[in-house]
C-alpha cells in the first residue's frame, strides 16, 4: 500500500515497459489477436494511471485492473458469440467486491474507486471496438 501518488511512479512506468515487451515480442498481434488488444489496453490503463500520478490523482489500481479484466471477458463473450453469461456476471461481482474492500481497508476514497474504474474500462472498451 502506497499512500503517496509520487511512490508510484516509478513501479508504473516499469510496469509500462514491460507491457511494451510483452505486446512487441510475445503476444504479437497476428497469432493472438484478443490478447493482444487486452494487454494494450492494460498498457494504456497503466499509462492513464501514471498520468494521474503525475498529477497528484489518485486511482484505484486494483478496481482499474479488475474492471479492465471485466469488459475484456465480456467483449471475448461477444466475441466469440458464447452463451454462458456466469464469468461476466462473476467478474462484475468481483469488481464490486474488490472496489468495497479497498473502501473498507480505508485505501481509498469513493473518488479514488471511480478514477480506478474510468482508468481500467475505458481503454478496454476503445480497444474492444479494433478487435470486436
């Protein structure tokens, strides 16, 4: 648990270059399209987060990650025109569970949470569109 947004930073932009390589090297976007798409918009949630750092905002990493997971197995549900609506109504589940314990261990502000959410749905979403 950090409690400052300038101790972030650092963690962030590593875990920047590392998503850099994995979408560059392993996950290449002609043998696993969806992956592929998943992990940039991981990249760009990562990316969204150290902008928020950057300006003394603070998100909910946990909420943005798990809400990302969340409109990705949804958009691979559609994707692949699967009936079974159980991992995305678990996964929505979890996102609540998730955003109420970091309320509960006091983490985060309700602001936080939301920030959290934008910053873990919106890119999935925009990317869900180039693959979908």
């Amino acid at each position: 648990m950090v409690h400052e947004t300038s101790q972030r930073k650092i963690p962030l932009i590593l875990q920047c270059f590392l998503y850099i390589l994995l979408v560059k090297r392993s996950i290449i976007i002609t043998r696993y399209p969806e992956l592929h798409f998943f992990f940039l918009g991981a990249l760009f949630s990562t990316i969204l987060a150290l902008v928020c750092s950057l300006f003394n905002i603070k998100a909910s990493l946990h909420v943005a990650a798990i809400s990302g997971l969340a409109i990705f197995v949804i958009g691979l549900n559609m994707h692949l025109q699967m009936q079974n609506p159980y991992w995305s109504a678990l996964l929505i589940l979890l996102t609540g569970v998730v955003a109420s314990s970091r309320l509960e261990m006091q983490a985060h502000t309700p602001k936080e949470i939301l920030i959290g959410l934008l910053v873990g749905v919106a890119p999935q979403v925009l990317f869900l569109f180039l693959w979908l």
